[in-house]
C-alpha cells in the first residue's frame, strides 16, 4: 500500500488520536502532522511512503507448504520466522514520523489492521454489526456465522453513527429504509468507516440500490429470504478480498 509522507518542512509533534485509535490499536507515546504549509499546498503532506508485508520462506515454511499444512500452522510459522505485516510496517512507520494515524486507518485494509498487532491474532473476531434488522433475519445470520469467528452485534432503534462508533465493526448488515443513502453518505464521511464492508438487506423486487447504492460503497445486496450458505459465502469472500 501507498501512505501519503507527512511534509517534512511543517511536520510538528502532536498527541495520539485516541478518539481515532479507541482501545484496538498499540499505544502511542507521540505521532506527528504536518500543520500545513505553501510547500505541501496546506495538506500536511507531501509524497509518499510504501508499506509493505515481508515474508521471509524458510526452511520450515517450504516444509509446510509442501506438506499441505493448515492456514494456522503456516501463519504460526511465519510470525516465528520473523513475519512483518502490512499493519505492523504501517505502525512503526506513525512511530518513526514519517505518516499519520489517520493515513493508516484509511489507506491499511481492515483485517490487516486486526492480525498485525503480536499478541492479539488470535483474540480478534470479525464483528458484524446488524443495524435494524428484523428479528427473523436476525436469528438466520447469528445462527449461519461461527461464534468462534464472528462477534455478531444486533442495535435496533440507536443512532446509526452512535452504534456504528461503539461498537466499531468490521462488516456491516443493515436493513433497506428510505434514509439509507443518508446513512451511507454520513459513514463514508467519517475516515475510521470509510472503507467498512456495508451490505443492504432487500426483498428481490428493490432496484432503487442498484446504481446509487454501489457508488455510496454498498459492498453487496442480501436478498431476502436470506440463503445461509450464500450469506457465508457472501462475508467469507468479503474478508479474503480486504
């Protein structure tokens, strides 16, 4: 990935996001900005920096691919063999000065962000939050995904953005309404959600998303009566992708 590089002429030393990072990032002693100045046309920025995931294939990691072992095994092995990841790289360059919190937020894919922190892989699940959904497809989607995988959060009737800032989740199901596009338009508006995966729940006969949805990040539409298998498959294909 590509990172916008703080601009050099009028970076200053500032305190830690925390209203960004809440409690799933490492912490932060400093970071920095740029104030803005005529060199980087007031943007705080000026060129860019790469980020990069490195995998070292050691012996032991040649030996397991060749022996067909699971995705754990092989992820195991690559931390021991000294695996940087995407997040990893992406933090220690927020230390160094050299980007923002707010560039890694938007610019590092959201699972990248919950497997690079040593120590906390295995902790994370992917929440799902479901925002007013009715409780039929509600009791389908919590019952089709593994517990041990997916946090599934269900809020009815709370703020959108209030529920979406709580509960900070990694995909989201929310049921068609008139003011979908409102709530889209102010998701996207927000840096921490601007790429969050975002599925419309709708009966076959809506086509009002078809276009308008899509370009306002609508990852995909579930029709009703939701398919459980297609549903998985749907989400699954979703994290591989991001």
């Amino acid at each position: 990935r590509l990172v916008r590089r703080i601009c050099p002429r009028c970076k200053v030393e500032t305190e830690p996001p925390i209203e960004l990072m809440g409690g799933k990032f490492p912490p932060l002693k400093t970071c920095y900005k740029g104030t803005g100045c005529t060199i980087c046309q007031n943007t705080g920025y000026r060129g860019q920096v790469g980020i990069y995931e490195f995998l070292p294939l050691d012996t032991n990691l040649k030996k397991l691919v060749a022996m067909d072992a699971t995705e754990y095994e092989l992820w195991s092995a690559a931390r021991e063999s000294g695996m940087v990841t995407l997040f990893e790289d992406a933090w220690q360059k927020v230390k160094e000065g050299l980007t923002t919190v707010e560039e890694v937020i938007a610019k590092i894919p959201f699972k990248a962000l919950h497997t690079g922190i040593r120590g906390l892989e295995e902790e994370h699940k992917t929440r799902v939050l479901l925002y007013n959904v009715p409780d039929t497809e509600r009791n389908i989607i919590s019952t089709t995904l593994d517990p041990d995988s997916y946090e599934v959060i269900q809020v009815t009737g709370e703020g959108f953005m209030d529920a979406t800032r709580r509960t900070n989740p990694d995909i989201m199901l929310i049921e068609s309404s008139q003011d979908l596009f409102t709530l889209l338009k102010e998701l996207r508006s927000d840096i921490r959600y601007a790429y969050t995966p975002v599925f419309v729940l709708a009966s076959p006969d809506e086509t009002t998303y078809k276009n308008k949805g899509f370009e306002l990040g609508i990852k995909d539409l579930i029709y009703r009566p939701i398919d459980p298998r297609n549903l998985f498959t749907m989400i699954d294909h979703c994290l591989k992708v991001n």
